[in-house]
C-alpha cells in the first residue's frame, strides 16, 4: 500500500512539515477548458456580456483563488504567493484558462494554480449562465512543476 503524506501512522488526516525543507523557487502551471456555444465565445470576445469584461473578471478572480488556496483547501499549507498570471485562448467553442503561479517557500504551488484555473472557469460561468447554461468545464490539469526535491514535471498532451 502506498504512503501517503498527509496521513500518520495512525491512519489520521494531518499537515506535512515543511519546516525543515529550504525555501527554494517553485513554479506551477495548470489548465482547464470551458466549453461552450459559439456564440458565447463570441460574446465574450467582442466583450458584448451584460454582466461585463468576463475575462477580465475571470481573470482577477484567479489571482485572487490561487492567493486563497490555504483557506479552501484544508491540508494546503499558506505560501507566500509571489506571483500570479491567468491568461486565456479562446477558441471557436472553448476557452482555456492557463494559470501560473510562482513562489520562493518550503513546498509547491501545484495547488494555487489548479484553484486559479478552477475560479476563473466558474466565473467564466457565472458571468455568462444567463446565456448559455449548457456550459461544461472540465479538463482542470497541472500541466507543470519546477522546484523541490521532485524536480520538475511536466505533461504530455498523451499523458492520462
């Protein structure tokens, strides 16, 4: 059975200590897509949503999650999130939400880039639900990581 770090011996929940780690610079970078009708995508580009400049929102809404992971996510340890970018690319029926989040601490920022691409996604919804409640977001994926003892991972567009 494999170890799991965030268990003790006794099987219960607990927080990995990383207080004997150094500080190192680490980097993380994570995906999803929303998929949606064309006309949403359009709508969204040409910045015609009732509610506003979705993707300004969207984008906002990130920076904002990744610096709030710790808050949402129990055994996530607080960082000190140096840096956030959300970007997008919008497509004919999609738009991937890409987030990079880069830190100097003691563990990864795996976590505060997925929960950047997450919110930004369902503020991608929730400005646009109005309009196109057929939505779908899915795909939430880290597509890499720098720094710490693991190294470095990065994944293929074949990996599972």
């Amino acid at each position: 059975m494999p170890e799991f770090s965030h268990l003790d011996p006794l099987g219960r929940a607990r927080m990995v200590d990383v207080t004997p780690k150094d500080p190192t610079h680490r980097r993380a970078t994570a995906r999803a897509v929303v998929h949606m009708a064309p006309e949403t995508v359009n709508k969204i580009a040409s910045n015609a949503v009732q509610k506003g400049d979705v993707l300004a929102v969207a984008r906002v809404a990130g920076i904002q999650a990744a610096k709030q992971t710790a808050h949402l996510i129990p055994l996530c340890h607080p960082l000190l999130v140096g840096s956030v970018l959300v970007n997008f690319t919008l497509g004919d029926e999609t738009i991937e939400v890409e987030a990079h989040v880069d830190t100097v601490d003691r563990t990864g920022v795996e976590m505060e880039a997925m929960t950047a691409c997450a919110i930004a996604a369902l503020t991608i919804y929730d400005m646009c639900k109005s309009a196109d409640r057929s939505m779908m977001i899915g795909e939430l994926t880290l597509w890499e990581k720098t720094g710490g003892r693991s190294g470095t991972y990065r994944r293929t567009a074949a990996t599972p």
